[in-house]
C-alpha cells in the first residue's frame, strides 16, 4: 500500500472507516455500519473515480451496499459521489445540508477546473432532519446529531453509543487545519462540547487519521488561538490578510493547509462584527487571501 492509497480501519465489528490520505483538500474519510444484512454508508468522495473506490471496498468487506447514505456535510468532497449509491441507498442529510447542497452545486469544478471531477450529478438528500435520528441496523444504534452551525450550518455528527464511535465529519481535521469559512467560530467550539459529551473513545476526522478525544483538545486550542488572533488584528486595524501574514503559528504550523488561517479569520472577523453565524462570506475574496498565504500558489485538490 502506498501513501496516497485510501484504506479501512474495522475500529468495531460491523463498523468500517474508509481513510484517504493524507486527508488534504479534497481526499475526505467515508465509512460505514453493517449488521451483515444492512449497510449504513457515512459519506462518499469528491470524484466518480474515488467514489467507485469506495463502493468496491464496500463490496470487499463482504457487506451489502448501502440502503442508506448520511452526509455529514453539503461539501463536495463527502457528497459528490452521492449519485454513484443513489437512487438504491436514501440520501439524509440535515435540511440545511440539502439547501446549501444544491445552491453550491458543482462548485468545485469552478474553484478546482484541472481536476478530473468524472461524471457528477449532484444528488442531494432524499430525505432532511431538523435536530436528530435515530437509526437501528440489528443491536448497532446510530444517532445522527446536528450540532448547530459549526463547520457549516448543515453538520452532522454520526456517533455509535454501544461501540464508543464517532465519526464527526469536518469538525475534527486530525493532523490538519480546521475550516470555518461557511460556518462559525463560536459554533465550532460548541460542537466540540456536545462531541466531548458523547464519550466516545474512537473519533473518526472528517480528514486525517483515526483519532480519539485528544483531537478536541487541539482543536480548540487553535480555535481560540484563531478567536484571540482576530481580536488583537481588529484592533489593531489589520485585514484577516494582514494579521494572518503577521502570525506565528507555533505549534499549528505543522497542520496541513495551514493558509486557512486567513479564511478562518475572515468568519472570526465577522461574528467580531456581529454578522449572525454561517452568514454568508465573500468566498472569492477568501480564495484569494489563501492563495497569497499559500506562496502566491492556488490550493489544489488532491483527489
């Protein structure tokens, strides 16, 4: 196996994590919950190509495919592959996870155009939730939990009580930078409160490796570096650019995608300014700032 070959991890009996290294832009984890006789799938992937990887490795664990597809998130990383399980699996997603889904529609053919995308239809879910569901495949139960507006304003986390299993989509990052662009500062903190209350001990990161609750330690402790960062560049006069340019990382200098700190900024920046959270930012304006924090080099997609 190489570095860049996705692979699973069977953290349970019957519970799969599909991992794509390194968990860059665009290579998300997926996975998924069988009781032998049913299959919950927990995202897909951003390409057909990744997505049809992702079928197969379902199919080679010896399980059926799934009936049922959760989205954590409308992004297109975990919901483009969506149309290659449709219309044999429902799609769920939160009802803001269907909204934002289907006004973003292929717009990561639009940041990324030199990547091999396939054939995407977008599919959005089939069927929405306000606040939670429950699902039961044979004794496994599965809560799927919106934590208010976080990574987006359509998150959802997947925990699995009995095994101490979470997959929390984009609110962990494990090994790399969190992204708040189209959520919020305050409400990512939040949802790292309601993820320490599920307990559980296996935390698989919407990207990166199989984690455990370390990974919430770290993560809030950039985010308020991120919070206090803001209120001393506002302060001070300083665009999100310039108080990027200005900081010392430290010890989050090593996370991949370490230019998101100024997109990161610019939604700390706004709720500063008292702009609800989740409202909408100049997402050009965000591209921008991260390319110049990237060396002048456009962000590429991996997958």
């Amino acid at each position: 196996m190489t570095a860049e070959e996705p692979y699973l991890v069977q953290p349970a009996n019957g519970v799969y994590a599909y991992v794509q290294p390194d968990g860059g832009w665009c290579l998300n984890n997926a996975g998924f919950v069988s009781d032998g006789g049913r299959t919950l799938l927990i995202d897909t992937a951003a390409t057909e190509r990744r997505a049809l990887a992702l079928r197969e490795a379902v199919v080679a664990a010896g399980v059926p495919l799934p009936r049922t597809v959760v989205n954590t998130h409308h992004h297109g990383d975990h919901t483009y592959g969506n149309a290659v399980f449709a219309p044999e699996a429902l799609i769920l997603g939160h009802d803001n996870a269907r909204t934002e889904q289907i006004a973003a529609g292929h717009q990561l053919e639009l940041i990324w155009p030199a990547t091999d995308f396939g054939s995407v239809e977008i599919t959005a879910p089939d069927l929405t939730y306000n606040d939670r569901m429950t699902f039961h495949l044979g004794e496994t139960e599965v809560r799927v939990i919106h934590p208010g507006v976080a990574h987006t304003t359509g998150d959802s986390i997947v925990f699995l009580p009995r095994q101490g299993i979470v997959f929390t989509g984009d609110l962990v990052f494990a090994e790399g930078t969190p992204f708040l662009a189209m959520g919020s500062l305050a409400g990512s903190l939040r949802a790292l409160e309601l993820l320490r209350s599920l307990g559980a001990e296996t935390v698989v990161p919407g990207h990166g490796p199989l984690t455990d609750p370390s990974a919430y330690e770290a993560t809030e402790r950039y985010l308020r570096y991120v919070a206090e960062l803001a209120r001393e560049g506002r302060a001070k006069g300083l665009s999100p650019l310039e108080a990027a340019r200005a900081a010392d990382l430290g010890e989050f200098a090593a996370w991949r995608e370490s230019e998101r700190l100024v997109a990161n900024l610019h939604r700390a920046y706004a709720e500063l300014a008292g702009e609800p959270e989740g409202a909408p930012l100049n997402i050009l304006a965000v591209l921008q700032d991260m390319t110049v924090m990237n060396g002048g080099t456009p962000i590429l997609c991996h997958a």
